[in-house]
C-alpha cells in the first residue's frame, strides 16, 4: 500500500473523472520512458489487466479492513487503473456514463 494522501477535502466526482480522463488520453504522446499511464497503455496488455485486478483486491481488503481512508486510496488507484483501461480499449468515459444512465433508467 501506498502513503495515504492528507488532507483530503470533497471534490466533484464529474469534473474529477472528466479531467482524469483527459490527462490519461494526453499521455498518448507522452514518452514510455518517463510516463507510467504511458506504459501502461502501450505495453503489455496483461501487466494493465493485472494492475487492475490487484487494485480491486486491495480494496476489497480494506473494506474487510473497515478502513476509510484506506478504502478511499484503493479505489482512487482502482479508477484510475480502470480509466487506463478504458483509454486503451477505446471506451470513453461519455459511453460510461451513457451506459450507466441506460441502467438508472
């Protein structure tokens, strides 16, 4: 686990993602040697779909955990990873949110 981030304060979930989102796709065009999204992108599909998995389960732990600020990093980590995910696979976060609208319907 990573150092848990201080001084956290409420944000907008929507704006957040949206900017997120953008700052991964803008690592296209970043260089592999000095980016870790860009790597993740490009390289090994497999060492992505990892990540993934690993992020989830360590969320999962810290929920067993009953950890708050712990299960708010790991699923920082697991958003992140899964907006990666969904930059390299061509889902964007707009078919997201379209998809998870369709749902609440």
């Amino acid at each position: 686990m990573g150092e848990r981030t201080a001084n956290v304060v409420p944000g907008d979930i929507g704006e957040t993602i949206e900017s997120l989102a953008s700052t991964i796709h803008s690592r296209r065009d970043a260089s592999a040697e000095t980016s870790y999204t860009k790597r993740l992108l490009d390289g090994n599909e497999d060492e992505l779909l990892k990540k993934l998995a690993e992020e989830s389960s360590e969320v999962i732990m810290a929920a067993k955990d009953r950890d708050h600020d712990h299960i708010r990093y790991e699923a920082a980590d697991l958003v992140y990873h899964l907006l990666v995910t969904l930059e390299r696979y061509g889902v964007g976060v707009d078919e997201l949110a379209g998809e998870l609208d369709a749902r609440m319907r």
